[in-house]
C-alpha cells in the first residue's frame, strides 16, 4: 500500500487513496484507530484526492488520470456501498481535495492551475486560479474561511477565502 491523501472521519478512522501511477488503476483503505487495515474498494482508476462529507455518510474519491470524482455510501460498519459518479472533467487531471462547510468540494485541477469548486451535486460552481498550473494539495482553516493550496509550479503556498 502506498498511500497518497488521507481523510480522517470524527472517530479517527482515516481513510487512504492508494494510487498505481505507472497502471492507471488505483483502491481505497480503511484505516481504524486501533490500527486495523481494510481494502474498501478496489479496481479503480487512479484514486488521488479523497474527502468525507461533513456528516460522516459519504466519502468522496478522485481518479486524477480518467478525471471524474466518485461518491461511496459509508455504512454503518464502515464499508462503502452505492458508487456514484458525481463529476468528470473533461480535461486536466485533479490531485488534492477538500470539502468547505457549506458541503462544496474544493479540487485541485493539476495543469489547469484552479481549485474547482463543486456543489454536493456535482455542479462546478466557479473556479480560482492558483497563480501557477500545478496545484496539487488542498486545506481548509478551521473557521472555514480560508483555503491553503500547495502549488507545485513555482513551489509555494497560494492563500484565498471562501464566504
């Protein structure tokens, strides 16, 4: 397992993307506070970007290469159920990925140098251009209001605020 991004759930459970870059494919881990670790879907395209729903019931997934985000169901026992296309792009690919307090999904879209935001519908709502085409990782501040973006290009750390 190679783990890439990580979203971590209110009772510590995280859980990993775990992307195979040279095949395309990828899966998902379920890691548990006591440590236990869990293939939670598998037989994917290059999972990338990952974030839970503020409330805990859905985990959201991206595939960088084939560039469309997914939505799994977490059920009770931690497993992933009803798989759902919310979005694909039809260009640039996405790394990192992070959800606002409103329920929107900030995406990073590497090579097109903008964060995406899209509602929990899977409309894009606007784009915000990094200053550099590379963006790759995604944080939220703990007000909610302010969005950290690591951009690979000119190696830096791009700053904006959401309402």
């Amino acid at each position: 397992m190679k783990r890439n991004d990580l979203a971590m759930a209110k009772d510590g459970t995280l859980w990993a993307s775990d992307p195979n870059w040279g095949n395309g494919t990828g899966q998902i881990w379920r890691i548990s506070r006591e440590g236990k670790v869990v293939r939670a879907a598998e037989g994917m395209g290059t999972t990338n970007g990952i974030e839970l729903s503020r409330d805990g019931k859905y985990l959201y997934v991206n595939e960088s290469v084939q560039r469309k985000v997914w939505r799994f169901r977490v059920d009770r026992d931690g497993t992933l159920s009803r798989k759902t296309l919310l979005l694909e792009f039809p260009d640039f690919s996405m790394d990192g990925m992070r959800m606002d307090r409103k329920g929107n999904l900030l995406i990073s879209r590497h090579g097109k140098g903008t964060v995406a935001m899209v509602s929990p519908t899977g409309k894009v709502i606007r784009e915000i251009d990094t200053l550099g085409k590379k963006p790759s990782n995604v944080a939220i501040s703990a007000d909610g209001k302010t969005v950290y973006v690591t951009e690979m290009e000119k190696g830096r750390l791009v700053r904006f605020r959401v309402e």
